[in-house]
C-alpha cells in the first residue's frame, strides 16, 4: 500500500512541476509580447514626430510662398 501512495505523490509532483513550467513560460511570453508593443509604441511615437515636423516644414514653406 505504501508503494502506492509513494507513486500517487511522484505523479502529483510531476503534474505540478508540469502545470509551473507552463505558467512560466506564459509569463515568458506575455514578458515578451509586452516588450514588443513598447517598441512598436515607441518607433510609431518617433514616425509621428517625424511626420509632424515635415508637415510644420511643408506648413512654413507655403506661408513663405504666399506671402
């Protein structure tokens, strides 16, 4: 009976050892996929700086025109 129980602990450990490595591997994922959209936030920010900048250039040059 001993052996039994001994087995039944055995599986129960590797279940949960198991069910830990895929939740660490979700944070994995989810730690990566948040840094992902940081940059991707961060490079559409600086395009949209850029954008703005030329469009305040275009702005300057046809004030300067017309007048």
């Amino acid at each position: 009976m001993e052996e039994h129980v001994a087995e039944v602990v055995t599986e129960e450990k590797k279940q949960g050892s198991i069910v830990d490595a895929v939740f660490d591997i979700g944070l994995a994922w989810a730690s990566h996929g948040l840094t992902l959209a940081k940059n991707a936030l961060e490079q559409s920010g600086k395009t949209l700086e850029m954008t703005a900048k030329t469009l305040e250039r275009l702005a300057d040059e046809l004030g300067k025109k017309s007048a």
